[in-house]
C-alpha cells in the first residue's frame, strides 16, 4: 500500500478548520499573505487549540510570499508553526538566515516545460522540502496543474510536496503517479465552497481514495468513517 501524505492549504474558518483535524491529514496550510483571498485571519489560539484537541500529529504550515525574516518569526512563535513555506522570490540567503533560527523550511517553486531543476540545488542545503506549483499570474492557488512529465527530471535528494491545480478526479493520478523525493500532495482550490473554506465531503472522498482505495465505494458515509483511516 502506499504511503501518500496530504497536505490540504488554505484554511481560514475555524469551524471548518476543526471538522478538517478529523481527517486523516498530514499538513494544514495557512497563508499570511495579504494579497490572497486566502489569507489567514484566524486568531493564533484557536489554531493551537483546534490542533492539539482534534490532532496533534498534524503540522502546521505557514505559507508566506516575501515576507519580512520579522514577520515570520512572529507568526511561528505564535501559532506555533512546524514548517514554513516560501512562496515568493525568496533568496538562498533568505533561507539560511530562517535556518539559523532552526525553522524548518519548505521552498515552493513555480514549474512549467522549460524550468530547470538545477535552480533548486543550492536550496536543498536549508530546506527540508520543495512543492512544486503551476507557474501562473499568482504566486500559488492558480488552480492549473503543469506537465507532471517534467519532473523526471528532477535528480534532487530534497522530498517535494506535488502541487497545483489537482483536484478530486486526480486521486487516481496521484496514486499513480511515480516521482523521484514525491512526499505529499497539495491541495487547495479545487475542494472549496469559497476560498478558505473546503468542502470537506469532498476532502475525505479524496484522502480516502488515494490512502486506502481498498476500502472506498461511493457509498461510503465518509464522515462515520473517517477515523477508520
């Protein structure tokens, strides 16, 4: 069986933030970015609470474009962020000054046929993983995916979470899918009621299905079951 983890990105309603926690996912991302409709507006204390009632062996995820080193730093001390990750144009030095304060680091990359995986080398040293991401207007949530193909070219010993427009009719794809450092799928606006709020029917169909596809059938009450994962 395959061990597919899931990251699902995004969230900005407590509520659904803590009906998400009964899932069996890997990461949740918030996103401090001002620009996003996405961005994060949830107080630190209900994310640390939601997180430690309903699953604590799931990580959070801070995701920011350009941030300031300051701002940053803030928001990882308080909601007690387990990873960062980068989205923007954020340098090699950038990086190695975040490692100093022993901040795990996830570098996102915007891919499509002519990206050269050479770019990402010098990252490897401060970060713990890449995602991969659509290259498009916006720094992420562009909802497209690229040419999976491309990532045979990929030679790095850094893990990559797979991102960009995959949505609930991938599942298959996902689990088929064969990639050198593949760790996590990403998932984002292709689950969604509005933006910062999933449809979680829809998030557990798809964990279901690319986690334990031997147990699924449409007719499934997958919220009774969820913690049979």
């Amino acid at each position: 069986m395959l061990n597919i983890k899931a990251k699902v990105c995004g969230i900005n309603n407590t509520e659904n933030l803590k009906s998400l926690l009964t899932l069996p996912v890997d990461m949740v991302g918030f996103i401090f970015y001002d620009k996003s409709k996405r961005n994060c507006t949830l107080e630190p204390k209900e994310v640390r609470d939601a997180f430690n009632k309903a699953n604590p062996n799931c990580k959070k995820v801070g995701v920011f474009v350009n941030a300031t080193v300051e701002e940053v730093l803030e928001k990882h001390q308080s909601y007690d962020l387990d990873y960062i990750q980068l989205h923007g144009n954020e340098s090699i030095f950038y990086c190695q000054e975040l490692k100093e304060h022993e901040l795990k680091l996830i570098k996102a990359f915007s891919i499509d046929d002519d990206f050269n995986f050479s770019n990402t080398s010098a990252y490897s040293f401060f970060c713990d993983y890449f995602l991969f991401d659509t290259k498009g207007k916006l720094p992420g949530g562009n909802g497209v995916k690229f040419n999976w193909d491309v990532l045979k070219t990929y030679k790095g010993k850094t893990p990559y979470l797979l991102s960009g427009g995959i949505g609930p009719d991938d599942a298959a794809l996902v689990r088929e899918f064969v990639g050198a450092q593949f760790s996590f799928v990403d998932v984002n606006s292709k689950f969604e009621i509005e933006a910062g709020y999933k449809n979680l029917d829809v998030v557990a169909e798809f964990l279901y299905k690319i986690k334990r596809p031997d147990k699924f059938n449409d007719n499934s009450k997958l919220k009774k079951i969820a913690n049979g994962f």
